[in-house]
C-alpha cells in the first residue's frame, strides 16, 4: 500500500509547485524537504524573488499586480515584454542551444503559470529600484525583467508553503532521499534517511525537484572544471545532485549544458555558502556603470556589453578565471547614486578614496600603477559626447581599448571613488535530467520512466552558458506545475502517462 500518491524530493519553488499542482489532481502528496524547517526552501529562499513573465501592456500588467497604486501607474512605463522577445532572449543568451520545445512550454505558459501561482496566494510586485531608474520624473523598465514575488525569494517559500498547508500536504523536514524504489515497472517511491533512520516512503508516482548540484565541491570540479571547487555557492548547502544521482541510478538520460552554471560577481568574504541572514545582497550587479579590474590592475569584460540581466550569470565565471580567483569593481561619484542597494550592507569589502592613487594603493592584490595606467587609458577611450542614459542601452561607449565597454561607459574622475571586491559566486548547475513535454523522466534508450518526473534546477536542456535573469524561477514553477498535474493524474489513474522528449 502506498504511504501517499505523489511523493515530491525538494522544497523550494519548483517543488512547492510540482505539490499544489498535484493536489489539485486529486492525488494525496508529500513533500521531502531533505533541509531543517529553518533552512527550508532550497535555492528560491536565496534569491530576491525576480520571475520573467510575458505581458503585453498595461492591462496584463495589472493582472499580475493588481494592488498598483494610481501614481505608481501614472509614473510608470512598464513597456511590454512580449513572447517573441522571450524567446530572442532565450535564444540569444544561450547561443541557440536551448532545448526548442522547453522554451516555448516556458515562454507560452509564464503569465498563466503566474496568474495561478497568485491563485494559490503569491503576490507580486514591480522591480522598483533594481530593474527601472527614475528618469524625468518616469520610471522605465528595461531588461525584459519587471516583477518579483512580495518578500522576494523567502517570501515566495512562504506563501507557496502556506498554500500547501492550506491543502493538507506533509512537507517533512530534515529528511534526505537517499535512493529511488525502481523496479522494471517503474518508480513506487523513495528510500529516505530522517533523523539517522532510514526507512521506505512507497508512492505513486515520484516528483524530482531539488536542485542541481552546485553546492558538492567534488561534482563542481568533475563537471565544470578545474578550479570550481573554489567557487563560493550562492544559496542552499543542500543542493549537492541528490535528485540528478538517484534518477542516473534508474537509468535516466543526462542532458543539457553539464559543464555550464549561472555564476555571478559575489562578495570576496562571504562565506562558503550562502547566508540567509544577508540572502542574495552578497551579489554586486551594479558593474554596467563602472570598470571591473583584475590583479593585474585591468579590465577583463565588457562591463557594458548589454543590460545586467544578459550578463551576470556569466560574468561569475570570467571572475573565476582572473589570478586569485577575484576582481574590483570600480565606480566614480557620478553613479554612486545608480548602486543597488546591495553595495550599503554591513557584509561587504569596499575601499574608498579622495584620489586615484590613494584608491589604488587600497585595492588589495592589485598592481597598483597599471591599475593606474589602465584607468587612465579607459578614461581617454570614452565618448563623452554621448549623453549616458541608464535605462537604455544607450551607446555611450570606448573607442580603440580592449576589451571596449560598449553601453554606459562613464570617466572614472570624480571623487569620492569607490571599490568593491568580488569572487566568483555560484548559483546553480545547468546540467540534469531530459523529461518529457509532460515533465516525465527519460530514460537512456528514450523512453519516459514510468513514474518518474522532473522540474526545477535538476532538468537539463534549458540553460547554455548564460541565463536571463529571473527564468529560473519562471522555469521552475512552470515545470514543476506540469510535473505535479502529470504525477498526480498518472498517479490517481494507476497509469502512467507516456510524452514524446522535450
């Protein structure tokens, strides 16, 4: 007999989703949440909540955040973020690599998927601050990037978790799948180890949906690389391909960019993993309008190459490669104003200086005088006739410098100045598992495991080498939704449904 009908691995968004979905099939559901109740919420508690959702104007708008006041409207272009620049985006950033039929299961189903997760009482509110500058008294949107969940990621976990609650679902904490129950019939459940016990939870149909494996030093290094394993990891210590290895172990297809991940520019101190006290305000996304230097005392990226949201997931990367494994990023008082606020926490290496040269004997490992020659030789590359315009990509660039600094190029010559130092930070792995368009499990043959499916970060196929921002939570509710509705309708049917490959 079994101990539920669909039994759900993880606890962050995409499998607080996979549940509420499967309930509504009817399906009796647990959630295993291999965290303590005080760390709950996989990655998604980590992240400032940011979902990127298609919408077509003012009235869809509306549909989403409905609490708008009448001069947040009035003083707000919220543009459009139409489903043919969703899938420019994804296209683009990924180098045409993602998986077709993924994108457009995300692209055509966000703003349903976003109407219904506020069914189940998630609100959500305007990226005011981080996504739209005030310009002539106007907000403007930019970067296809406008909405967050209200208390960004923890709130997001609490009320997906207050949803569940609601519907009578277990969510047990602090207890760790540890191996599937296959059998050529297929998968019935999960062995679980819970307070140094381990016992046997038998269901219907099982749900993976906990995370990739960014946070095991050994897996980084075998699969991304060598030096990986001296990446800080942004969110959850939990997530080390608990739910990638078990469903390997049944046979199931490794797909996707497995030597890919979304890394970002991150404190040099904060610790190995992430701190739910400081949450994501150890990142540091405001480089568009400064210069970012190395050891060597010179630039390494284009800074300006497009909107934040295009560039940070890769730019971890580019930090990692640098001698020493960190940078600085350098700003002027002319955009001290434009830095998040994430640049204001207590937690955070920054150096300040009323020169140039006493700023560059402040920036620690740093050869001080090609710092210096650097910024001078950057400074004398900017088109300053250009008029600078944070909103948009506005084509005040270098000329003649490598690498150029191609939008938002600013002399650094106004003091007060100020640095902030950066490593590489890592927020998850873009390897995982191939499912079907019904978010079923494929095995290495190519065919759907009978009672096996998949959302969230452990899914393959959807990222190469870069991410717009705020998909991967739009990734893992859409997923995890099919995914429920498809466990528990196979579940409660006693058949399992079968889909061709995603």
């Amino acid at each position: 007999m079994n101990d539920c009908d669909v039994l759900v691995v993880g606890g962050g968004n995409a499998a607080l989703c996979a549940a509420l979905s499967a309930h509504e099939t009817g399906a009796s559901v647990m959630v295993l949440e291999r965290a303590p109740e005080a760390e709950r919420g996989g990655n998604t508690t980590f992240t400032a909540g940011a979902m990127r959702v298609v919408y077509n104007g003012l009235d869809d708008v509306l549909r989403i955040t409905p609490d708008l006041s009448k001069e947040e409207i009035e003083n707000t272009d919220f543009g459009t973020y139409t489903e043919d620049r969703f899938f420019d985006d994804m296209a683009t950033v990924t180098e045409y690599r993602a998986d077709p039929d993924m994108v457009e299961t995300l692209v055509r189903r966000s703003q349903d998927t976003m109407l219904w997760m506020r069914s189940k009482g998630v609100r959500f509110a305007p990226i005011y601050g981080r996504q739209a500058f005030k310009v002539d008294g106007r907000f403007r949107f930019w970067g296809g990037l406008t909405f967050e969940a209200w208390g960004g990621g923890p709130g997001l976990v609490e009320a997906l978790t207050k949803a569940c609650r609601e519907a009578g679902i277990r969510i047990l904490y602090g207890t760790r799948a540890i191996a599937l129950l296959a059998d050529d019939d297929g998968v019935h459940g999960a062995r679980v180890r819970s307070g140094g016990r381990t016992r046997e939870i038998r269901a219907g149909s099982v749900v993976l949906a906990a995370g990739g494996f960014q946070a095991n030093a050994e897996w980084r290094t075998r699969y991304l690389g060598p030096g990986w394993d001296l990446a800080k990891v942004r969110g959850t210590r939990f997530n080390t391909g608990d739910g990638i290895r078990m469903a390997l172990e049944v046979s199931a297809m490794p797909y996707g960019n497995w030597s890919g991940c979304h890394a970002v520019a991150w404190e040099q101190n904060a610790p190995e993993f992430g701190d739910l006290s400081v949450g994501d305000s150890f990142q540091k996304h405001s480089y568009p309008f400064g210069i970012v230097i190395n050891a060597e005392g010179r630039r390494f990226i284009d800074e300006g190459a497009d909107f934040r949201n295009y560039t940070y997931a890769k730019y971890g990367r580019e930090v990692l490669k640098q001698p020493g494994q960190f940078a600085w990023q350098v700003f002027d008082n002319k955009v001290a104003h434009l830095l998040r606020d994430e640049y204001r926490i207590r937690e955070v290496t920054k150096v300040e200086a009323n020169t140039l040269e006493e700023l560059a004997e402040k920036l620690d490992g740093v050869d001080a005088q090609a710092f210096l020659d650097n910024v001078h030789a950057y400074n004398a590359a900017v088109r300053q006739e250009v008029p600078f315009d944070p909103n948009r990509k506005d084509q005040r660039c270098t000329v003649g410098i490598t690498p150029p600094k191609s939008n938002w190029a600013n002399t650094i010559d106004e003091p007060p100045f100020q640095a902030f130092q950066v490593t590489c930070g890592i927020t998850f792995t873009f390897g995982g598992l191939r499912i079907t368009q019904d978010a079923q499990v494929v095995d290495t043959e190519g065919e759907p495991i009978p009672g096996l499916y998949a959302a969230g970060e452990l899914v393959g196929g959807l990222f190469y080498f870069n991410y717009p921002g705020g998909t991967g939570l739009m990734a893992g509710a859409v997923f995890g939704r099919i995914a429920g509705s498809s466990a528990g309708a196979s579940a409660t049917a006693g058949t399992t449904a079968q889909g061709g490959t995603a």
